[in-house]
C-alpha cells in the first residue's frame, strides 16, 4: 500500500470515518483514544460501541451502526478489520463511506496481508486515514525521550538509552517506564543515575538479556550476565522463561521464513513484533531446526531442575547455557 496523504476532516469527528493501520498495539490504541476523546469533547453523553474480535464473530456490527435509542449520537469502533465476517464487509464499506452525521466510526487494522482486499476498499472511502509505522529499534531513545517530553519530565539522550537497555523494546513497557518516572518526578530533568536506580536489574529484562546473548552465540557474556544476575537475586525460573520464549519464538521463524508471508503477517505468525524479524534472521544463521529441538529439550529439563530436582539451581542455569551453546554449535 502506498504512503498515505490524510484527507482533512470537518471540526467535528461526527459524521466522520477514520481508518488506522499499524501494527504497534499501544500506538492504534493513541490514535483511537484521540479520536474518541475529541467525539467526547464534542458530545460528552455519546454512546461508545468498541468492537472487539468477539463481538465481531457474534455479529454486533449492523446492531452498533444502526444507533442507540438511548443516544443521539454515537462513537462505534472496529478494533480489527480482520476479525469482520465476510457477509458484513459491504456494510462496514458503505459506513465508511457515508457515516451519518450522528456517528464517529473507527476501523483499526493490524497491517499485513490478511483481509488486505476490505482494507484497500475502507481506505479507499473514509474519510481519514492514517497509517502508524512501529518503532524502530534504534528510534526507541527518542521515542523515549519524546514520552517523557509529553508527561512533563526531561530525559537526556544517555538517560533514554539506559532506559531502554533496562526495560527492552516493548513500547507499552517502556511507555510505563517514564509515566512511572513522571508520576514520581514531574517537571525534573532525569539523568542516567535516577533511571539506573528505579530500573537496573529487573528481573525479567535481565532475564531476556542472558537469553538474547545466548541466542546470538556470545555464550561466554551469557555466562557473566546469568551469574550477575543470579547473584543479585534475580528468579532462575524467569530466566529459564526467557531462554524458552527466545527458542520458541525462533522455531517458529525458522518453520515459517519460507513460506514467502508478509513481515507483518510473518512476525504474527511467530508472535514477535515486526522489527523483531531482522534480529531472528540473525539467530537463525548459527541456529537449525534441529538443534532448536535439542536446546529446547535440554532448556525442559533444567526448567524441572531449578523447580526442585536439582540440588543446586544456580548450577544447572549454567549447564544449560553451555548446553544449548553445544546445540548450536551442533548446526
């Protein structure tokens, strides 16, 4: 699909149609959320449909579109174009396109191909469009530093970096980050020691960091980090975690990367973000199919012994690293 131009619309969202595509959750929730605050603001006693994929299965579109008795106006949202029974395509196609001046209509979709047909056709006929790209990983420091610009605190460049280190990649965790910040210092300007000191050595990042070192081959900076964070306290049970997320996730890409998807339709398949991809095509140089199937046996087998069948969790851990180091080697 090709760039897109917004359409400009009235002052009033009513009688309006907005299309969102995207496939970054917190940021379609941003423009949705924008879109009803300004119906809100408009007509405070508005009735709020939110269509979710089960209520679209169940066929509730005809009966939010076709108004309320109890309201005059109405704010009806489709969450994912893709969940939409066929037999009620035209409908929304023909909502899109003339709204009625007592309705604010929005249709969110995730990207991809799927449902790629209805979404040319919507994005043919409402009345704005727009198009949310993710995050790149190297935009996320200023991503970070334009979240806390927005709750009213001030993040250097090394500051929003040391967050991102700590807290990872995920928009909606690091977006809960600085709100914490921001609650705890509104209007202050935050260095890297304020961010270290709310943030560093959090278990489940720590966790992803030995995982993330060990999918990438650099077993000896796993080891470290694994006995780092052992030592400060952090569960063997979520580290085991991470380490099986990143083997499955990757299972999963390696059975699915010839199958000529779309990356957004890909990266939903395996059940990672976009961006992720690129970072799985680099595993998936020193990692076989096979030897995913044996680290993940070994990576059971101390998930059973850091729950009690070993004498000595912290020891198994470290076993395990150097085992799934041997199945890769294995490829």
């Amino acid at each position: 699909m090709s760039p897109w131009h917004d359409r400009p619309v009235d002052e009033s969202v009513f009688g309006t149609s907005l299309l969102v595509v995207g496939p970054e959750p917190l940021l379609i929730e941003r423009e949705i959320a924008a879109r009803v605050t300004a119906a809100r603001q408009a007509v405070p006693d508005a009735e709020l449909v939110d269509l979710g994929a089960s209520e679209l299965a169940e066929g509730r579109l005809p009966e939010a579109i076709g108004g309320s008795l109890f309201a005059a106006r109405s704010i009806v949202i489709v969450r994912d174009l893709t969940a939409l029974p066929p037999e009620q395509a035209d409908l929304l196609v023909q909502t899109a396109r003339h709204p009625g001046d007592d309705l604010c209509f929005v249709v969110a979709h995730p990207g991809g191909n799927t449902g790629k047909g209805l979404l040319d056709k919507v994005a043919g006929v409402v009345t704005q469009r727009v198009r949310v790209d993710p995050v790149k990983p190297w935009e996320l420091p200023t991503y970070v530093i334009g979240e806390a610009r927005r709750l009213g605190v001030r993040l250097d460049a090394a500051a929003a970096q040391v967050l991102v280190d700590a807290v990872g990649t995920d928009l909606a965790a690091l977006s809960a980050a600085v709100a914490q910040l921001a609650s705890d210092w509104a209007g202050s300007a935050l260095d890297v020691a304020m961010v270290n000191r709310y943030f560093a050595g959090r278990a489940e990042v720590t966790g992803f960091a030995v995982a993330d070192d060990v999918m990438r081959g650099r077993t000896d900076q796993a080891l470290d980090r694994l006995r780092w964070a052992l030592s400060t306290g952090v569960s063997s049970v979520l580290i085991i975690s991470a380490l099986a997320a990143a083997l499955r996730n990757l299972g999963r890409y390696l059975d699915l990367r010839a199958s000529r998807l779309a990356p957004a339709d890909l990266a939903r398949r395996v059940g990672v973000p976009t961006w992720k991809l690129k970072d799985l095509s680099v595993q998936a140089r020193i990692w076989s199919s096979r030897s995913i199937a044996v680290a993940i046996q070994a990576t059971a087998l101390a998930d059973a012994q850091v729950k009690g069948a070993a004498t000595d969790p912290d020891y198994a851990l470290e076993r395990l690293v150097l085992a799934l180091d041997r199945a890769r080697r294995s490829a």
